[in-house]
C-alpha cells in the first residue's frame, strides 16, 4: 500500500544521499556517473523543498493548536489563529501538489515531436481534415513559441493532405501533445454535398518523441537506402534528378520515404530523423506490451488505432471521449486554441496516475 509520507522521506533521503555522493572524489572523476547522479539530484530539489515547506507548516500549525490550547490571553488567541487562517491554506495547497510532484517524470517530456498526420476514411474529406489538424497544431506550436518544419508531405490535390509528417521543435513539445494520439474524426456537410447530408470522416494523428544519434543506436549495416525521382500530385515529376530517398530499416521492417527537398541530402537527413523515432517507438511498444494489458490509464493507451476525440461541424462541437469533455468552442480549437483540453488530459493522467500508485 502507498504511503505519501514514506515516499517523501524515502526522496529526501535520496536527495541528502545523493549530495553526499556528488562532492565524492571518485564520483567527479567519473563524468558519465557524475552527470547522471546530478540530474536524478536535480530532479529532486523541487519535490524536497517543497516537503521540507510542508514540514515547517506542520509544526507552526501544531504549535498554533497548542497555544489555543494552553494560553488564554485574547492576544495570544488571536495571533495563533492568524497563523492558522494563514498556514491552513498552504498546508491543503502543498497536500495537493505533493502527490503530483511525485509521479515518475516521462523522460520523454522536454523533447521535440515528430508528428505524422494521415487521411482516414472519408477520401477528399478526410484530406481536408488532415490539412485542418495540421493547420491547428502549427498555430498551437507557434503560440507557445516552437519551431514547426515540415518533414514529409503528400497533398490530395484538394487543399489538404493524404499524409503530411512535421518537427515541433520546442521544450516541453512532448509533454503536451503527446495525448493527440489516437483516431481524430470529423463531422460535417462537405462542400460538393448538395443535399446537406453530413458526411464522417478521420485522419490519424502519432506523436513521437524525437529521439537523437546518442539516444539510439542504429546499425547503418541494418539500412537499406534507395533513391529516385520525386514526383508532386498525380505522379506528375517535378524534379529530373534522383532526389527522394526511401529508408527501409530492415530488423523492424519500418520504411521511411523523404522527397520534399530537391537535395538528396537533405531528404536523406529528414528521413532519418523519422526513422530512428519510429524504431524507438516501436522498440518501447514491444517493452510495455504486457503492463499495457494489465493496466491502461483512464485517458487511453494514445494508440492510432483508437478513436479519441470528434469535431462535429453542424454543432460547433468538439468532444474528447477518453475523458468526456465536451466544448462548443470549435472554430477556436481549430485555430490552435487546445490548451484547454489539453490541461484537461493532463489532471486526467495526473489523477489516473495518483490513484495507481494508491
């Protein structure tokens, strides 16, 4: 069973331990453990201060009670429950935030993203649907001040995209657009619809952490590499020289194509930038296999395959169904304004997560 006071003296523990370990000789000279040791110590300031402030609070609170108890000069009664009216308060703060603060950190949170879009059911729909989803991240990433660059791309003809992968460059990408993955759907009255009927289509939507060289190993023995002749809507060529490159990683099977730029080179570097995402995705997958079965967060696993949230055009609405937020604010959505629903998964996963480790 969870204990919270046991696992915040078990962290200042850790953290005093770990100050100690850090001024050690042998530890210094040893970089790679060095820096380890000082992240994981970094990592725990914040949770230690805080609880040592919840400690402070504690005895001032006690302390307050015993004087109501023991003394009766009005003067004295009032200034210990002026410091109970001023404690009190802090106290459930920190009650509330403590919990939060020890949930284990994805280590993934501060990367950069690599995001793919692709047009479901719903053929020219669901390309224009794709190019909206695009449209609402790229406003979003610019508002909270990321770099957005285009990586692949393939356009329906229509305005939109059957497929259409991008970077968001930022820290702290991951941390809030992790939780649009998943089967997005779309509601609405198409333009070349004559009879006003509403047509549903999907675009699906995976967000994966960019992973760099030092994070994962890949075998350039593993990679077959191909190139040809990029070619723009209707396989119509629009370059004459061999520039699109195609990247099979052949343990997984999983294959990359790149033909956006008109260097070689540079197709080159922006398929590899998918690809080793895509392995390590793939590599973690297989890992957490068996403890998804066992346990899946209310908010969902964020498998493509899952169905996660609807824009219902006719009603303005947006609904996420992994945790049954409803808003009307659709236009606004669409316009890269998700922070609210966005903070909403996260309490969700936050609280998930609290009632696990209980």
């Amino acid at each position: 069973m969870f204990n919270l006071k046991e696992a915040l003296e078990e962290a200042e523990a850790r953290y005093i331990k770990l100050g100690k370990m850090l001024s050690d000789p042998e530890v210094i000279n040893d970089q790679q453990k060095f820096k380890k040791l000082a992240k994981e110590h970094a990592n725990l300031k914040e949770l230690v201060a805080k609880y040592r402030e919840y400690k402070e609070i504690i005895v001032g609170i006690e302390e307050a009670e015993e004087l109501l108890e023991l003394d009766d000069d009005e003067e004295t009664i009032e200034l210990a429950n002026m410091e109970l009216e001023e404690l009190e308060p802090k106290k459930e703060k920190l009650e509330e935030i403590l919990p939060l603060m020890l949930i284990p950190k994805d280590p993934n949170d501060e990367k950069s993203v690599i995001v793919e879009i692709r047009a479901g059911t719903g053929g020219d729909e669901a390309a224009l649907f794709a190019g909206d989803l695009y449209r609402m991240y790229s406003r979003y990433s610019e508002n909270q001040g990321w770099k957005v660059e285009v990586m692949s791309s393939s356009s329906s003809g229509t305005g939109g995209f059957k497929e259409i992968i991008f970077v968001v460059e930022g820290k702290g990408a991951y941390s809030r657009l992790k939780y649009e993955s998943g089967v997005h759907r779309v509601q609405r009255v198409p333009s070349t619809e004559s009879s006003g009927r509403i047509h549903t289509s999907t675009a699906t939507v995976a967000v994966l952490p960019e992973v760099e060289d030092v994070d994962i190993d890949i075998n350039q023995n593993d990679l077959s590499i191909e190139t040809y002749r990029s070619s723009g809507p209707g396989g119509q060529s629009v370059n004459t020289t061999d520039s699109a490159v195609r990247i099979t990683h052949e343990p997984t099977e999983i294959v990359v194509s790149c033909q956006d730029e008109k260097s070689q080179h540079k197709n080159k570097q922006k398929a590899m930038r998918i690809l080793r995402s895509r392995v390590q995705e793939k590599i973690e997958a297989e890992q957490q296999a068996e403890v998804a079965k066992e346990r899946k967060t209310q908010i969902g696993s964020g498998g493509r395959s899952e169905r996660i949230r609807t824009y219902n055009f006719p009603q303005g609405r947006v609904t996420d169904h992994r945790i049954n937020l409803t808003t009307h604010q659709m236009d606004s959505i669409l316009d890269g304004d998700i922070d609210e629903v966005i903070e909403s998964l996260i309490a969700a996963d936050q609280t998930e997560k609290i009632k696990q480790m209980y």
